[in-house]
C-alpha cells in the first residue's frame, strides 16, 4: 500500500484513539488490593480472584495517587504481557537478583525515593487505584500509552537520566 494510502487513514486511527481516551475519566477506578494476593508478592491466581479475568487483555493501565488526586503513571501491555501481569510485575521484588531485582520501573523508582519496597507496596495498596483501557492490539495500546503521557505528563513516566543525556545529546547535534 502506497504512503498516501496509509496516510489517508490517518483520521480513522486518530478518531479511534480519540474514542479511547475519551472514555479514561468515566472508566471505574479499580483497587490493587482485589487482584494482589495475599502475601503482596504478586498476582493472586485466576481462582482466587475471578476480577483477573479483566486484565487478560492488551491495554493502558493509568496509577492514580487518590490523595493527589492525579495520575502518576501509565504503562501499557500487551497481548503476550497482559495488564494482568503488569499490574502483578509492580509487587514483585527480587532482592536476590543481582541484574534485576524490580520487574517494573515505577516500583523501582519509588523505591529509590522511599528507601523500602513494602512502603511501595503500602502505598500502591493503600493510597494509589488504576484505570485500565482495553487496546485491540499492542500496536494500539503503545499508541495510547504515548498518547496520554503527552497529554497527563505524569511524574514517573519522565525518562530515565541516561535517556536525557542522549536526548541532549542528540538535540546538540541537531543544532549543528
């Protein structure tokens, strides 16, 4: 298919992207603890908590601190990493682990803020709900992911300094 062609579709997909984040304010905040098991270390199993039915999806997760009142984070998921296992991956701790002992950035990051995983556990348990979107492929769920971290800015999807580096390093080279 020529460019123009795909280009051509171009107001579909963002129409249809448009449809999804639309609906992100009337979607139900969800609570860690109906889908966390009971030892904190991840996700429950499907017979013990028939609401994991819900993430065995691609989509977007949004994190809301509910004192803040704001989202702190999104990620995505897709159809061979489901929602379900990326909202299990923010309990799961490896201390043992010499090359990765966190399973998902913002555990790591707070927990370099907070200096103690089980705060970071509380506080998900305690003080923080998720939204979930459901995509219709990863391609969609990447899409939306980018999409409303332009548009939230939330303050632990920031990149990482090794990023901003070669972003800084990149935009000087640019101006050249």
């Amino acid at each position: 298919m020529a460019t123009e062609d795909k280009l051509a579709e171009l107001p579909n997909v963002i129409s249809k992207l448009q449809d999804k984040c639309k609906t992100l304010s009337s979607l139900p905040f969800r609570d860690f603890n109906d889908y966390i098991n009971k030892e904190r270390k991840g996700i429950c199993k499907l017979k013990e908590c028939p609401k994991l039915r819900e993430l065995m999806y691609a989509g977007v997760y949004c994190i809301y601190d509910i004192h803040k009142k704001k989202i702190i984070y999104i990620g995505s998921a897709g159809l061979s990493h489901t929602l379900m296992y990326r909202i299990g991956d923010l309990f799961v701790y490896n201390q043992n682990s010499k090359k990765n002992q966190f399973h998902h950035t913002l555990t790591y990051k707070l927990t370099k803020e907070r200096g103690d995983i089980k705060e970071v556990k509380n506080y998900y348990l305690n003080d923080c709900r998720f939204k979930i979107i459901i995509a219709d492929s990863d391609a969609e769920a990447h899409a939306l992911e980018q999409l409303l971290i332009l548009l939230f800015k939330p303050e632990y999807n920031n990149e990482t300094e090794k990023q901003d580096i070669n972003y800084k390093s990149a935009e000087g080279i640019q101006s050249l």
